[in-house]
C-alpha cells in the first residue's frame, strides 16, 4: 500500500517550486531602490541648506529627507545660488570653525569646502583675509564676492574663485554701512561680470541710500545712484533669474532696476516689512511674515508679480495654533504656481517662542488651503531650491 501510494506520487506532474519563487521575488525587491510612490503629485524636491543635518533633500511626496550631505551648521550665515548648478552656504560648526561649502542642486552633495575662519581667527588667502558677512556670486563664472575682507588694514569686498581658491580682486575701502550685495553677469565693457553693493549713510542725522555698481578690478572707477525719497535705507537686494534686472526692498520700497545701468524701471510699495524670497521657478516674489526676535509669525503671507503687482495674498491663521509655523525661513513655488512651499521653524538659539522644528507647509493655490504639511527631524535651514 505505501509502495503504490510513493509510485502514484511520482507520476504526478511536477509543479513550480513556488515558495522559492516567491523568495527569490522578495529578495530582489529588496534589493532594487525605491523610486517614490506611484503617483507623484510634486514633479520636484526641495533642497533646503544650512540645517543641522546638513544639506537636505525633502521629497514631498514621500513626506520626509530622502538625502543628508554638507557640513551640519550651529550657526547658519548667508546662502546665494548661482547660475551653474551649485548653491553657495556659509556657516559655523559645532567646533567653531566658520567654513563656506559648495553644493550640487542636483544631488544635494557637497562639492567643496574652504575654511574662512578658525573661531575668532579669520583664514588668509592671497594676503587677504575672508570674511562672510554678506556673500553674492557672480552668474558669469566660478567667484564669489565676500563682504568684511581686510587687504593690508583696509576694510572691503574681495572676489574669490572658488575652483582655484585664488582672490581674484579686492575692493576698498567699503564703508561699514554696507547692507545689500548682488554679483550682475558679463556685460558688454563688463567681462568679468560686476557688483553692485546697497550702502548708506548718515549726515547729520539724515540717512540716504545708494547703490554702487564696480566692474573690473578698481573700486575707484564705479557707478552710483542714490535711491529715490523716501526710501533711505537698503533692507534686501536680488538678481532676478533671467540676469536682466535688480529688485531692491528699501525701508518703505520696492524698486526695480536695470541691472546693467542702474536705471530706475519700477516702484511699488512695500505689503509689509519683511524680507522677499523671489521664486526660481516663476520669477514672482513671495514676501511672508517671518517672525521677528518678539512676535512670532502672523502667517500673513503675499505673492507679487514680475511687475511687483500684487497677485494673491495667503494666511495661515486658518490653520491651528500648533500647526502655524512661528517662524518661517524660506519659500518656494511650483514652476505650474500650483503649489506653494513655506520652510517654517525656530532655531533652538532663535527667539524664546521656539524653538520649533523644521517643516515644509505645502499650500494649494488654487483653492488657498493647507494640503500637506511635513515634518522634518531637524533645525535650521532656508530659502528651498528645487530639484530634480
């Protein structure tokens, strides 16, 4: 009986070895490295420098860090984008070194770094000694303009090839009421591309702000405007994207100006006395309520046009009182303007209100709600770059 039941048994057809199969399947799974969900709703990532993990790249869709490069930053000092691919950020480190670092926007990794500052000991670099008070690159090639350098006792602005590590030039002396930079492209008579600085000054009590514009090496040989009344003070100065045009935030003003001759193209009131963060993407300004060292956020929130035109106005008092940012620290939009993303948070040595850890507050501009809002496990950071 046993015997005739083993000879029915092998005569039966043979079937997959299906659990192994299976095991096989699973383990390549496993193996293969995960492309995001199915569906994705946000065609870009944001890359967000300068918080304590480093540099960060946020997928919205998978709702947290996919990436950590970069030095992590105690202290973040400014941060400015050029036109060749990298993001340029200054800060300091849990050893007190100050150091300057290159990040690929592609990938978020760390390209290079350069030490400015050891403590209070700043570094020497072609007899020049770097500083990074204010930090603006040139979009015409691989410099950077740093602002409370010293040459020989002299206080300025010196230019620094950041591929060669060599200074390039050095102007001076630069008053110590310098407030804005901006680096401006080649330009025919301007090969090296220029800079444009936003400085004022105080006679007897009565302030007035102007813009200088210096191209090749001599300081000496500049442009200067003064900005028209009433605004008397620079609080902000960009480059638009396409290179053509500075936008200027003065105390009580927006101005536009021709990036290459400093003629006055536009004004417009100023919505509300914050600073703006101008939109990769679509080139509008977004000018949020950031929070200052007493008050936090009011989450008030306005977007304005290339015209400097008001085109929609957002408020995040909609939102509960845990869930509205305290302080907000960059923003960003969609290149569809579909999509608006606010980087809020406090730093744990910001103002007492925090501190409050870093997130993303994704906001649908077409119906003006809240759709998202992503937590990070971190502090710190800025203005949002999107990536790929």
């Amino acid at each position: 009986m046993i015997r005739a039941r083993a000879l029915a048994y092998a005569a039966m057809p043979r079937r997959p070895a299906v659990s192994c199969l299976l095991l096989a399947l699973l383990a390549l799974l496993a193996c293969a490295e995960a492309s995001g969900p199915a569906v994705r709703v946000h065609d870009r990532r944001l890359l967000i420098a300068g918080t304590e993990d480093g540099a960060i790249v946020v997928d919205l869709d998978w709702r947290g860090i996919i990436r950590r490069s970069g030095p992590r930053f105690l202290v973040q000092g400014p941060s400015a984008e050029n036109a060749r691919g990298s993001v340029l950020s200054v800060g300091r480190l849990a050893s007190e070194q100050l150091v300057m670092t290159g990040l690929d926007v592609e990938s978020g990794l760390e390209l290079w770094r350069l030490a400015l500052a050891d403590g209070a000991t700043p570094v020497s670099v072609d007899g020049v000694q770097l500083g990074a008070t204010l930090m603006a690159v040139n979009p015409s090639r691989p410099e950077v303009f740093l602002s409370r350098a010293f040459q020989n006792g002299v206080g300025g602005v010196a230019g620094f090839d950041y591929q060669r590590q060599r200074i390039t030039r050095f102007f001076g002396p630069v008053s110590q009421r310098l407030r804005a930079v901006v680096g401006t492209p080649a330009a025919p008579g301007a090969h090296e591309g220029c800079l444009v600085l936003g400085l004022d000054s105080q006679i007897q009590g009565n302030t007035r702000g102007f813009l200088h514009r210096v191209c090749g090496s001599s300081y000496a040989a500049r442009d200067s405007v003064l900005l028209p009344l009433p605004s008397r003070t620079v609080l902000q100065m960009e480059l638009t994207a396409d290179g053509q045009d500075l936008i200027v935030m003065t105390n009580l003003e927006l101005l536009r100006y021709d990036a290459a001759t400093l003629a006055l193209e536009l004004r417009a009131d100023r919505p509300q006395a914050a600073p703006f963060f101008q939109s990769g993407a679509t080139g509008r300004l977004i000018i949020p309520d950031v929070g200052s060292d007493i008050v936090a956020s009011s989450g008030i929130i306005y977007i304005l046009d290339a015209n400097l035109e008001l085109a929609s106005i957002v408020d995040l008092r909609v939102l509960p009182f845990g869930e509205r940012p305290l302080g907000i620290l960059g923003a960003e939009e969609s290149a569809d303007r579909k999509w608006l993303y606010i980087v809020g948070g406090i730093r744990p040595d910001g103002p007492l209100y925090g501190p409050e850890k870093t997130h993303v507050v994704v906001v649908s501009q077409e119906t003006g709600t809240v759709a998202d809002v992503v937590r990070l496990d971190t502090y710190g950071g800025g203005k949002p770059i999107l990536v790929p």
